[in-house]
C-alpha cells in the first residue's frame, strides 16, 4: 500500500554520467582559482521545470529541468547538473544532462553546477549523505574559497501517485421534484492528494460520461431525468489544463485519456466508475383509489350452517403502474 508520506522514503544511490559530486577540497590558492582578477565569473544560471509534479511509474519516472541559456562558463570550467531530493536537498545523482531517472517517491530539484576541475576534487561524494548545502559552503557565494557557481535553487519536481478513492451515491435514484433534483455522494475515504493537487468532482451522463458540470462538493443539481455519475478528479492545475472541457460535449473517457492511467502523460487520478444516480419522474400526488363495489345481494340465507356472500367492483378502481 502507498505511504502518503512522500518525503520518507528511500533515497536512490547510483550515480549516473561517471561524475561524483564530492565534499569538495580546495586543491590550488585562492588566488589561482580566481583567476589572479579576484572576482569569479562562473554563474550556474538557472532551470525551468517542465512538469512539476509527475506519478512515480513502473520501472521510474524520468524527471528534469530545461536550461534557461543565462549559465556563464569561463574558459577551463565544466557544466553538471546535481539531482538532490527533499528539503535538506540530499544529493542522490549527477549528470551531463539535466535529466534523471527516479525509483522513489520524493520531492527532488534539479541544480546547475559550473566548476572547474583543477580546483574541486569531485570524487568522494556520500549519495545519500552529502547535501547540497555542503557543496554550496564551500563556494565563494555560500562563503566558502573555491571559485565555483552552483544554483542552489534550482528546479523543483514531486513524484508522487494521486488517488481519487471512491464514491458512494447518497441515494441510488432521486426523484425530479419542482423540475429539478438534488444528486450526491460520500467519499470513501480512500482519496489522496498530493501537496499542489486539487480534488475536483465531476458530474457526467449517461453510458458515454458525457460531461455537465463540476464542483468542490460532491452534489448536483440537475433539471432533467436521465442517469447520471459522480465522479472524482485529483490533479495538479499545473498540468492538467480543466479548460479543455466543454461541458456536454467533452467526456470523462476523453479526460481519462489524458491521464497517465488512461494512457496519456499526465499525473492525475480520475474513478471513472463513480457513483451512478438515476434521476426519475416521480409523482407529487397518491393516484392510487380503491374505488368502490356493489353488493351482489342485500340479504342470503344461512344454509347448512354457512352463506355466501358476494359483491361486484364496480370498475372504478386506480392502480398505478
């Protein structure tokens, strides 16, 4: 079963692209690592983040940032980029790329790191252990010696799987009152939702989940009869744009679609089955009636100890369907 706590969980331990990241060791006098001008010109720009939150997948989820072209590298430096997870920022990989692949659920940023090699000893960083904040004291901008730029901020990613839970109907059919009829359903308690995500229900009708209307709540009104189904929708408005949908023509399977578990690439749970609400024509009024009879005779005979008594409907009688 999914822990709901998504910073408590183990953290990754390879390191990819053959570079370490390392309790890093001043190897040459500060004067050389400036460049003998005493100011540093290397600057690790910053990232973009593409999908700021995504499901943790069968086999990892590939994570990552998007370089924003502002990075200086003077000449002699190199560029790496450092995946860190959580808030102490717990360096887990180090790559050529600013993508990674994660095996856990986790909050993880993505830095920039420019240095040069003849100044930091790359080579005997803890994963797991070592943090970014280690690295970023022993730089000049973290008030440390070393001449190197590393973005501390960063771009952030959550993985972490969403559930929409269940639905129970209120009640299972609804009577069209005054032209309308209220619909509503309970949660079962089940439902996740990540931080940043947003649960949202949905009504749909009919076999096909056509879309009518959404809501905070899980109740409805609606003015015609017909079947209904409440749903539940947990997603990130980051990546799941609702404006897509065009109420009575969009439908729940198309949004499903969408979803990682329908086969599309977004991070979002949707019950699809929902919880299923006729709404039916009831009538206001008791249309039943009894109606009356006649009595076959008005006087008989007791014979042998018995009489028969007998009487005529007189067909006046309502019995509703």
């Amino acid at each position: 079963m999914r822990s709901k706590r998504p910073f408590n969980r183990p953290r990754g331990r390879d390191l990819l692209a053959g570079a370490t990241l390392a309790c890093i060791l001043l190897t040459a006098p500060a004067a050389a690592q400036l460049g003998g001008g005493g100011s540093c010109e290397a600057d690790a720009g910053t990232l973009s983040g593409f999908k700021p939150t995504d499901c943790l997948q069968t086999g990892g989820t590939y994570i990552g940032g998007i370089t924003n072209g502002d990075a200086v590298i003077p000449t002699g430096y190199q560029r790496i980029f450092v995946l860190t997870e959580g808030p102490d920022l717990v360096i887990q990989q180090t790559s050529n790329n600013p993508i990674f692949l994660v095996t856990a659920i986790g909050q993880y940023t993505v830095h920039t790191l420019v240095y040069d090699p003849n100044t930091l000893d790359l080579s005997i960083v803890v994963p797991g252990v070592t943090t970014g904040f280690d690295v970023n004291a022993l730089l000049i901008q973290g008030g440390g010696d070393i001449c190197a730029s590393l973005d501390v901020t960063g771009t952030t990613i959550l993985v972490d799987n969403p559930d929409a839970g269940g639905l129970a109907a209120d009640a299972e059919e609804v009577c069209l009152d005054g032209g309308t009829a209220m619909l509503s359903a309970t949660p079962d308690g089940n439902g996740y939702a990540p931080a940043g995500y947003e649960t949202l229900y949905v009504l749909t009708s009919g076999s096909g989940l056509v879309i009518q209307d959404v809501s905070t709540a899980a109740s409805f009104t609606v003015s015609d009869t017909g079947s209904y189904t409440i749903h539940t929708l947990v997603y990130d408005p980051n990546t799941l744009d609702l404006g897509v949908v065009t109420p009575g023509v969009t439908s729940g399977f198309d949004v499903n679609g969408l979803l990682l578990q329908g086969g599309g690439e977004i991070c979002a749970a949707l019950d699809v089955a929902g919880a299923p609400v006729d709404v039916v024509l009831c009538s206001t009024t008791c249309e039943a009636d009894a109606g009356t009879i006649t009595t076959d005779a008005f006087e008989t005979c007791l014979t042998g100890g018995t009489a028969t008594v007998s009487a005529t409907p007189d067909g006046n009688s309502t019995v509703p369907a």
